[in-house]
C-alpha cells in the first residue's frame, strides 16, 4: 500500500494493517519528513485517544491527514503508533 500526497510517497508498506476502512502503516514507513506534529487530538470508544500530524509536502499543508494512536487501548495494540491517513491522502495499492 502507498499513502500519496501532493505526487508524493508519504509512506509504502506491504504489511499495513485494515481497520475500519483505514490502511494503519506501520512506524518505520512513514517518511517523517513528510510529517509534521499537530496538537490535534480525538478520542476514539474503543480505540482510545489519537493524535495527528499534518502532512507537508513542497509548503503545502493538509492539517491534521495523518493520525495514529500512542497509547492504544488493548482491543488495538496492533496498531500502536501505526499511521493512517485521510483530507484528500490517497491510499492506493503498490
């Protein structure tokens, strides 16, 4: 799977995880450079708190595309600081 902004790779992985409709990529291939962090947080019931990132690409910002959860709740320990994405992030297949 590829997350693409801006003509832009932001992260690619053959081992993202499906949840909810959303690809979760893991840590490691996420370009953090891509990245920036936001102090946007939500609260999901069983998922527990979720903080943001805005994706920069060129000087463009999509504020608050990425999210992932620190501290999960055990029903989602799988995805524990995984990244996901959406505002216009398209998810593709490689």
């Amino acid at each position: 799977m590829k997350a693409i902004w801006n003509s832009k790779v932001i992260a690619e992985s053959n081992e993202t995880i499906s949840l909810e409709g959303n690809e979760y990529f893991p840590p490691n291939s996420v370009k953090k450079e891509f990245l920036a962090k936001s102090d946007h947080h939500t609260v999901c019931p069983w998922k527990g708190h979720a903080s943001y990132y805005d994706v920069v690409v060129e000087g463009a910002v999509n504020k608050n595309a990425a999210w992932y959860y620190p501290q999960p709740s055990q029903k989602a320990a799988q995805i524990k600081d995984h990244v996901a994405f959406w505002r216009g992030v398209q998810i593709i297949e490689s």
